[in-house]
C-alpha cells in the first residue's frame, strides 16, 4: 500500500477487534518504511475515516472485518476521495505484494506518525447534515445497540445532539463481541427487539463491527428489513426532486 501511494500522507483507523491493534502496528510500519507518513485516527468507524479522508484529501487504511466475526480481521484500503479504492486498483496493490517490489525508503526518509481525532468532526458533520431542529422536536426515544463495536464512540454522541434519548446497549467497546455476532441480521438483534417492544420506545437501531451499516427495528420491535429502509431513502430523495436512484442489486 506504501508503494502505490509512493510517499503520500496515509490516514489509518482501526474497529474495536482485539486483534486490530496488532494488524494496524504492522500496517503502519510498512507505510513509515516507504516513506509515507501516518496520521494516526484510532478507533473509530469506517465511515468516520472515510470522511476525513474525503475532506483532507488523503488516501486511507481502515483495520476491519466489518460485520464479520470476532476471529477475523481485514485491510481496507481507502483513496482520497473517500470511497473505497476500486478493483482495477487493488490488483495493482495486490501485484506490488505477490512480486514483492516494495520500495522502501532511506533511514532518514522514513515516514513520520501524526495522531489526530477525526471523531469529534465526523459527529459534528453529521448532526448538520441533518434538519437537527426537525429531529428535535420529534423528541425521540430509541434504543441503540452499537454491538461494542467503533460505534460506540460516535452514534450515542449523534443521537445526544439532535435531543434523541438514548437507551445504549452493548455501547461498550469490546472485541470479543460478547453480546450478540457483529452484523445486526434479524438473528442477532433478539435483545433489542424485545427492549423496544417492552419500553414502547420510538424505534431502535442496531451497528456492526465498523458502523458502516445499520440496521432497525420498529416500535413493536419488528425487524426492518435493509430493502425497506433504502425504499424509504428512495422515496425521500424522488419527493425532493431527484429523477435517478443509483444502487447495488
């Protein structure tokens, strides 16, 4: 990775996977080998690395497995419009691996590590995407279920701002997942769909590992399904004035 980005600012996160730590020492060790320099952006989610990389304008490496199981761990590569790199790009990484060309930069080249807190500005960037005074006023109660994954350190946060009140459940970071699988399937969500119908709250949502997805359940506690919730967005961004809809099958 390193050796594409060839000597260019790299931000670097990692999710709450007790095995992050260790993936992410050696990622960053190779990227300061090249010569590329590491701001270091700690635990936080996927999609809060993605935004800073978005608004700095630097490529990322984000330590996850996402909605996998605890035992795994993943690289993500990230490019600086804060997507994730297309295919076509991580051959070219994967080449740079199997035929081992790294080039490794000179002792007094080596890249520097820099750690930053993209958290606080990805919270920020969220509750003014929002019609913040809107949700207000709905005055919300809902139960969130970050699963201990890396969104504990942003969606209680979020929700707090725009006056939502929050019942937390599994909010406390924790790698082995000892509350329920990462990824919020209908499966895995029988806590906080008994909560929601027995506190006869509003709604309640539910994380993976990373907090790239979410997932809800209604106020009687029934599951909703992922198709429903992007019918809704669909529907929302039409009445606005969009004429085309892009989205995976």
């Amino acid at each position: 990775v390193g050796t594409y980005f060839s000597g260019r600012k790299i931000a670097v996160g990692g999710d709450a996977r007790l095995s992050t730590p260790y993936v992410k020492s050696a990622v960053i060790s190779g990227l300061i080998a090249t010569g590329c320099d590491v701001i270091d952006l700690g635990v936080l989610p996927t999609p809060a690395l993605q935004y800073y990389c978005k608004t700095h304008g630097y490529p990322g490496v984000m330590i996850t497995a996402s909605h996998n199981p605890p035992e795994y761990n993943g690289i993500k590569v990230v490019g600086s419009d804060g997507t994730e790199i297309p295919r076509n790009e991580e051959i070219k990484i994967e080449e740079i691996f199997f035929q081992k060309s790294f080039k490794y930069a000179t002792w007094q080249n080596l890249g520097k590590i820099t750690e930053r807190d993209a958290k606080r500005v990805y919270i920020e960037a969220v509750v003014k995407s929002v019609d913040a005074e809107r949700i207000k006023k709905g005055k919300f109660t809902v139960a969130l279920d970050c699963g201990n994954g890396a969104g504990c350190f942003t969606s209680p946060y979020i929700l707090d701002k725009l006056g939502v009140r929050v019942f937390s459940l599994n909010c406390n970071p924790d790698g082995r997942f000892p509350a329920r699988m990462p990824e919020p399937r209908e499966e895995n969500l029988s806590i906080l769909k008994e909560f929601v119908s027995k506190e006869d709250l509003d709604f309640g949502a539910a994380h993976d590992g990373d907090a790239d997805r979410v997932n809800f359940v209604d106020e009687k506690g029934n599951f909703v399904h992922g198709d429903v919730i992007l019918a809704i967005f669909a529907r929302y961004f039409v009445r606005s004035g969009h004429k085309i809809i892009v989205t995976p099958v």
